[in-house]
C-alpha cells in the first residue's frame, strides 16, 4: 500500500457522517454472518450431545492439538512455573493492576436493603451471587493478562463460590504464563486449554471434565460471539461482544500525534476495529490524518491496523462540539475520548458510550489496564442499553415481600378486584380466605 496516500477519510457533511457512522456501527451484521452462524450451531449442538468427545474432537480441529480429557485441565505444577516465566516487572505491574481494578469494583458491589411501612409492611431486595462464573479469556493474536483481570476480580468481590476459566492454548499446546500469573492473581485456578464455540457450548451445557456454569463473561471472536448468543437463556452472559471500537472527540487544542496515537491504539486490535475522530477544527482533522499514515509506517501490527484504518478509520469535522456529542451518541462508542479544553462540559452532553475517558491526559490505555473500571464494554451501539461488566454481572436479586395480617386485610378488596378483573378466581380466593 502507498503510504504517501492517506487511508484515513476526512468528511464534512452531517448527513454523510451519519451514513457512514452506521456503515460502520453495523460492520459485525453482514450477510457472511450466516455460515458462521450455521458452523456455531453445529458445534454447540455437538458439545451439548457428546462433550469432552466434541470438546477434544473441536481443539484438535481448530487448535491443532491432540489432548485426553485429563489434559484439558491447566495442573498445579504449571499454575506455580507460571511465575518463573514472566519478568519481576510484569508481575508487579499485574499485581498494581489486580490492586486498583479490585479497590474500585469494592465500591460497587449491590446492598440488600429492606424498608418497612405501616402495617409491619416489610418489602426490599436481597442479593446474591451466582453459584458458578465461567470466564471466557481469549488468545489467539495476542495474550489478555488484563482480561483475566477484568473478569475474575469482579466474580471474585461478588463472591462466586466457584470460577471456571477457559482459553485456547498456543501453538505449543501451552496457555501465555502472564494469562495463568493474572489467574492465580485474581484468585482463579480451575482454569481449562479450551476456546472458540465449544468452550462457550461447554461452559453452558457442562460436560464430564467442565462444569456447567451460571453466567459466561469475556470477549472472543465472532464465533464466541455467536455462541453467546446461542446459549443465552440456558445461562446469563454479559453481553454480544462485537469488534474493538474508539471515537475521539478532539477541539484545536488537541495534540494530533497523541489523536493519531489514540485511533491506531484500537484498530491495532483486529481488522474490523473502529477509530473515528469528530473534531472541530480542519487542520486537526488533516494533522491527525496525516500523523496516523506516520505512526503506520514502521508499525509491528501494520497488515491488521491498515486494514481497520481503511475499512473502518473516519475523520469527521463538525461546527461544534454540541454537533459532535450529537454524532458521538448516534454511534454509541465502547470507547469514548473527550479531547477538549473543557472536557467536563462536554460530558453533561453525552448520553451513550461504554467508558468516557476525560482529558488529554487520559488515553484510553489507562482504562484497558489499571484505572479500575472494567474494560469489558459494550460494543456495536449496544451503549444505548447496555452497561459494563461488573460486580452485578455475577449477582443477581430476589424480592422481599412481607404482610401482616392488618396489611393483608387492609389490602384485602382491592387484590380481589384486580384478581377478578383478570379472570383469575383462585387469585382472589387465597387472599379472601385469608382475611374472612
């Protein structure tokens, strides 16, 4: 590819901006869904029937590796030599990592809570976790230390009894020591050489080596994806995890290289990554253009980061910042930088995004390995609805209701009426036999 030409597009009508904003929002709906979609299919289906027989069958097909079911399972021994793999520094920048993620998610855990009122009415709700958790942590490209992180401690401060974790193994047969080191770190050992659909359908449905969880959590390609989706409802999961995404909203005071910097951070991630810039300012725009083409030239992940610039990369310029919160919330990105003199501002008018990252200080790296919040965002536009993962992910609520008998009396006619008018008599019967 020409590096002297740019792959990054700069456009500057609103409507066009909105054209290409869902063009690329809806990157991960394509009609090449469908075949995926059947593969999926077939193999949550074979893991449901046959099990380990399919898991093995799966991880010798797609991973090239040839195991028993005993080998399934990460052992003790490599759990501990994990630690003798890694440097002295990567072990204490995962330990500041665990230190901080966990601080912050301490602060969110849910409270049970009652209230009374009169008539010794006592209502509220009672929280609890989920008896098993399965962590999805995915490989592949590269290895996700902080994905383990970002998935475990929650479970862990909601305190899940059990915790199961699955990750494709390497081309040696071997899971990254980082992955494992982060593991023990955040507390999780039962950790299995499995990935893809099957690890999904395993985690779902259980089988004679895994068990069946309650809830799947963490990010995978698009047949993790798929199969999330296919097992919902048998089990909870957090959310349909599509490709990696950042909008940046940048006003002339913005540093381009940093901008530049910032957008190729996230289309380094996989080919159908997103990096968009809204700014203000025309000759941001053009610098940042031109910056990103620089910062591409010599770049380790150049064949994947120039695909995700030229397919999914925009610059859009804009009249205001009002017109790019605007924009930004059509979008609704994973990933949202406030690149602006008054950052505080803007943010009062942004009402969709997964996290907010404020200020030029504030790269989104920060928030991917060590601020605290999660990193495990919704994607795809999923922002409008959809949170991040979290303690309450691995917890869920029971309704506490209690009456007293001069409440029930007091309550008395009024249930009947409802009951009745619903047609249901037997409704209204078990409170009227209670209160004659």
């Amino acid at each position: 590819m020409d590096m002297g030409i740019s792959m990054l597009r700069i456009i500057d009508r609103q409507t066009e901006a909105q054209i290409e904003l869902k063009r690329i929002g809806d990157r991960n709906n394509g009609d090449e869904m469908q075949p995926k979609e059947a593969m999926v299919r077939e193999i949550v289906t074979n893991v449901k029937k046959n099990g380990d027989l399919a898991l093995l069958e799966y991880t010798e097909k797609f991973d090239l590796q040839v195991y028993t079911a005993d080998q399934l399972r990460v052992t003790g021994s490599e759990l501990d030599a994990a630690y003798q793999q890694i440097s002295k520094d990567l072990l204490r920048a995962i330990q500041v990592a665990r230190h901080k993620i966990e601080a912050f998610h301490r602060q969110r855990v849910p409270k049970s809570w009652v209230q009374f009122e009169e008539d010794d009415v006592v209502l509220g709700k009672r929280y609890t976790p989920v008896d098993k958790a399965g962590l999805y942590i995915p490989g592949g490209r590269a290895s996700y230390p902080s994905t383990v992180l970002m998935n475990a401690i929650p479970a862990k401060v909601a305190q899940v009894p059990r915790i199961v974790m699955v990750t494709p193994p390497g081309q040696d047969g071997k899971i990254n020591p980082a992955v494992l080191v982060a593991a023990q770190e955040a507390g999780v050992e039962e950790i299995y050489r499995v990935g893809g659909a099957q690890a999904v359908s395993a985690l779902a449905y259980g089988t004679a080596t895994i068990p069946k969880v309650d809830v799947i959590t963490g990010p995978g390609n698009i047949y993790v994806t798929l199969a999330k989706k296919m097992v919902y409802g048998t089990v909870g999961i957090d959310s349909l995890a599509g490709p990696s995404e950042i909008l940046v909203i940048a006003d002339e005071q913005a540093n381009p290289i940093h901008v530049a910097a910032d957008l190729l951070a996230q289309a380094e991630h996989d080919p159908m990554a997103a990096a968009i810039l809204i700014t203000t300012n025309r000759e941001i725009a053009q610098q940042v253009q031109e910056e990103v083409t620089k910062q591409l030239t010599h770049h380790p992940r150049k064949t994947l980061t120039e695909k995700a610039i030229a397919h999914y990369g925009l610059i859009v310029v804009v009249n205001s910042l009002t017109e790019a919160a605007e924009l930004s919330n059509l979008f609704a990105p994973e990933h949202l930088e406030l690149e602006v003199a008054e950052p505080w501002e803007l943010v009062e008018h942004i009402r969709h995004a997964g996290a907010i990252f404020i200020g030029n200080s504030t790269p989104e790296a920060a928030g991917d390995y060590l601020a605290g919040p999660n990193h495990t965002l919704p994607t795809s536009g999923a922002a409008r609805y959809a949170s991040p993962l979290g303690v309450e992910t691995f917890m869920k609520h029971s309704s506490l209701i209690h009456y007293s008998p001069t409440a029930l009396k007091k309550m008395s006619s009024t249930i009947q009426i409802l009951a009745e008018a619903e047609g249901l008599p037997s409704h209204a019967d078990s409170v009227r036999l209670r209160t004659e």
